[in-house]
C-alpha cells in the first residue's frame, strides 16, 4: 500500500481498489500495484514481470512526502529490456498507434538509451515543478533539499507510457524533463512534448533555459 504525507499533515483519505491506490492529502499521489504495473505492461506488451517474493516485498511501502501531483509505480528485478531502446522497438514509432516515440534516430547510438531502469519503487512528479522552468540542469542541486532528484530517462518513459495505459491521459504534452543522463556532445537528455507525434528523447547543453522545459523531480530513495 502507498501511504504519502504532506509537509503540513500526514492526514489523508485513501481510496483503494483491488490493483491501485490513489493517495489524497494537501497534494495527490496516484500509486500503483505490482499487479497494476503488470496488467499495464499487458497492455504495452512489455514481457517483464514481478516474482511472487517480489510483490509480497512490495504490498507495504513507506510512507513518503508528496511533491504536487506524483506517480509512484515499482519495476521488477527482471529488468532486462526496460531502457529507451527495447521500449522504443516495442512501441514502434507510429503516432497513430499511440503511446509511441516520435522518430528522432539520433540517441540510437547513445548509451543512456540502453540502460535498463533500477528495480523497485520510483516516486516521480508527473509535471515539472513551476520552479523549475526556464532554468538550466544544475538548478536540479537545489532539488536535494526536498529530497529529491533528477529522474532517469527510462523513469519518465515508464512514467508516461504506464498513466497512459490506464488513463488514456497524455501527461508533459507541452513541458519536457531533464534527465539525469548525459549525452554525446556534452548534452542532457530530455523527455517529453507526449503528443500527436509520439514521445520526443531529446537533448540540450547544460546550459540551455526554455519555457518548455522543467524538471519531473523523483524522491530520492531514503525514504523509511
């Protein structure tokens, strides 16, 4: 079960059902079951699954601060295949069949794209923090403070494509993320515009600002 708090109060109401839990206090946080995540993935044709030890570990989880509107959602210790690159060839490039990347070749080479996403819990922002638009990548140093940090490229896809599986809702469809990943060049990699033309994999130099770019912000995993 999630279980969130909020800097004022650690009151809230939760509403449950049999494969999620949506969390509400002074903010809102949308938590997924493993079993969820599995029925989603379903619906993606992502093949990765959960062992049974696995989602016994994950029914109970921390009781953690809400930052605005947050997805928490867990990946599963067989992550093989859960990077940009394998996704990407799962969900193809055709917006008409949505959710799906838009065609932009240039990060097939990159490295970043084939690091599969760390097993376990992610908490993540499913906006950008009002703060941080139109700043550069190290405004996320004063992330810590909140405890919290930039999210990984594979997080915010899984993010995105996971809310979209069950809500049809296509979160960031104007913002972009950075990304903890560095790219070629020098760059930062960006996730978002999750629109008509799929999803845009992106990247900037560090110090690029933009109206449409922001940072989806992640709790840092010191939770207890």
């Amino acid at each position: 079960m999630c279980r969130a708090a909020s800097a004022q109060s650690r009151k809230g109401f939760l509403y449950q059902t049999a494969n999620y839990h949506i969390v509400l206090t002074l903010s809102h946080m949308i938590c997924l079951s493993a079993n969820e995540v599995e029925r989603r993935f379903g619906i993606l044709r992502i093949p990765n699954r959960f062992s049974e030890s696995e989602k016994q570990q994950l029914e109970t989880t921390p009781i953690v601060p809400v930052t605005g509107g947050m997805l928490g959602f867990p990946t599963p210790h067989a992550r093989s295949g859960l990077n940009i690159l394998n996704l990407r060839s799962i969900l193809g490039t055709d917006p008409s069949k949505p959710p799906s990347f838009f065609d932009h070749p240039w990060y097939l080479a990159e490295s970043f794209a084939s690091e599969d996403c760390d097993p376990g819990w992610h908490f993540l922002c499913m906006e950008v923090l009002p703060d941080s638009i139109s700043q550069p990548i190290n405004y996320a140093s004063s992330l810590e403070s909140r405890d919290l940090e930039l999210p990984s490229a594979a997080e915010v896809v899984l993010m995105l494509f996971l809310h979209y599986a069950g809500s049809s809702e296509q979160l960031l469809q104007r913002k972009h993320t950075w990304c903890r990943e560095r790219a070629s060049q020098d760059r930062f990699v960006t996730v978002g515009a999750f629109g008509r033309s799929g999803l845009f994999v992106s990247a900037h130099p560090g110090g690029y600002a933009s109206r449409g770019l922001g940072i989806c912000a992640k709790l840092k995993k010191n939770f207890g």
